[in-house]
C-alpha cells in the first residue's frame, strides 16, 4: 500500500551510536501564510480569529475533545493488517453516543512507522495500521503540514440527548516517524499541558507547574538529572529514554508542530526534558569513570541561558 504523506525523517543517530547531539534545534518559523494553512483549508469559517486565540479555545474545550476521543477510541480496533488483497478503506463508520458536550474526532489516522529492510518478501507481508483518532481543527491549529482535508459537518444536537449515530469519519495515510511519540504529542495538542507532556518523557518523574519553574535554573535541572539518573541507573535505559525525547523531537519537525511562534511551551518542555537526559548520562559516565570529584561541584551539563 502507499502512504501519500510522508514526514521527512532527521536520521535516527541514537539507534547506532552514543554519540548524542548536544541540542535538539528548532525548526524555523513557518512563514505566515503557512503558519495557519492547513486549518483555513479545513475551516475558513475560522479565518477571521488570530491562531493563539483558536488554540485556547480548542485547549478550553479540551475536556469535550478528549470525551470524543475516549468514545471513538473505544470503538475502534487499536489496529488494521492491511495487503494487497485487503486494502485500507478510506473511511471507517462507528455508532457512537452523541451529546451536547461531546465533540466527536473528525479523522482517524492510519499510521505506519518507517520500515528498513532488504528483503523482497517483505513488500508482501501483511501492514499493521494504528489507527489514531484526531480533531481536524486541533490538528490544523498547531500543524502546517498538509495533511487533513475538510469532512461534512455533523448534524446539532439539541438538548441533552442522548443516542447513538453513524459516524463516519475518513482513514488518513501517514507515515509517522514514531507512533508513541505522536500520541504524546496528540495530548499535549489538546491540553497544552507542560507538566504531562515532560512526564510522559520522562517517567517515572512527574511535573508541576512548581516543578518546572524550578527547572529554569540550572541547580533545579541538576536536581532532576539526579533523580532521572536514580531511576535509570544503567547507561542503556537512559538512552532508551533519550531515544524517547528524540522521537519527539523528530516527531515535531517531521509534522511541522509548534513551528510557529505559539509553540514556545511545547519546545521548552522538549529542550528540558533532553537537559535533564543528557545531565543523567554525564552523571552515570562520572561514576563509571570513577571520578574523585565531589558531584556538588562538577560544571552543570545544562546549558546556561
């Protein structure tokens, strides 16, 4: 099968050696008549409001969204095998509840990640498709990449109704270069959650509001390097963990998320979290080299702003 949309994929450097980037770079901002494409094609209808006023309302809603999320999410098979003799459809219907306030996606993704292999035999075998339920609208408020078209309009519910329709929403071809990465970027897309998204990156940490202010000096990302370097005390599930954070990164750029101006949370959030991956490892390559210095005083592997 093919797969028109293809995000372009930065080479996966952490698969075949531990020589890390120091920095993950930003893209350049998207130009302005990019900035907002792909949601003007999906709604011109929202042409006239400022993109940051768009995304905080969708975030306000986020509640509804991820309602409808759960709802088709629960009804779906996590996966399609799809092969020659069984082609992806191009829609999927599903009978879900529909309410007031519950705002049902607009698109599945029929996501693959990339496959390396010489093997002819392999371009026959059966492809397994993850399907990911996604809002155009959200999608479109924070991606440039040209990826979902407009569908028809559901129908108003009036009243607290409560019944079950035929929704029919339409299968979309994409090659993601990694599927947990985009899920966790789908989240935060919805939620605009800082906190969540760094836990997610980096677990078992978790994150406040509190926790990530701290984080803005270096003694506080000192902090966390420690507690990141406790948790994975050996070299391969730090980089394990480092390969996490830069799927993300790849998945960002690839997609062209929160490459404009409105995505400065997002990017903090990434440039932390692979600060505090890079602190861990120097931590663990300090102890194997069994250094003499006290940890107190070694130069911070954060870079100072």
């Amino acid at each position: 099968m093919t797969h028109p949309y293809h995000p372009p994929v930065p080479p996966p450097s952490l698969q075949a050696t531990i020589q890390l980037p120091r920095t993950l770079p930003r893209p350049p901002s998207a130009p302005p008549e990019r900035t907002r494409a792909g949601l003007d094609v999906f709604d011109p209808g929202l042409a006239e409001y400022p993109l940051p006023f768009i995304q905080m309302q969708l975030v306000l809603c986020a509640e509804s969204l991820l309602r409808g999320l759960r709802d088709v999410s629960s009804l779906l098979p996590p996966t399609l095998s799809v092969d020659a003799t069984s082609p992806l459809p191009s829609s999927i219907s599903v009978d879900v509840p529909i309410s007031v306030d519950t705002f049902h996606p607009t698109h599945i993704l029929a996501a693959v990640e990339p496959v390396v292999s010489n093997s002819n035999s392999d371009s026959e075998a059966p492809t397994t498709i993850t399907l990911i339920p996604i809002h155009g609208a959200v999608f479109g408020a924070h991606s440039t990449a040209p990826i979902l078209q407009p569908t028809p309009v559901s129908p108003d519910v009036d009243g607290d109704v409560q019944q079950r329709e035929p929704l029919v929403l339409p299968l979309v071809p994409i090659t993601l270069p990694s599927i947990p990465a985009f899920l966790a970027i789908r989240s935060f897309m919805y939620t605009h959650s800082a906190d969540s998204l760094l836990s997610t990156l980096l677990p078992p940490l978790t994150f406040t509001a509190e926790s990530i202010k701290m984080a803005a000096e270096a003694p506080g990302r000192l902090r966390l390097a420690h507690l990141l370097r406790s948790a994975y005390p050996s070299p391969r599930d730090l980089l394990q963990c480092a390969e996490r954070v830069h799927d993300v990164w790849r998945t960002v750029c690839g997609l062209e998320i929160g490459g404009d101006d409105h995505g400065d949370a997002m990017w903090d959030a990434i440039w932390l979290a692979w600060e505090v991956v890079l602190g861990a490892l120097s931590l663990v390559a300090l102890r194997g080299a069994e250094m003499d210095g006290q940890v107190d005083s070694m130069e911070s592997p954060v870079k100072e702003d």
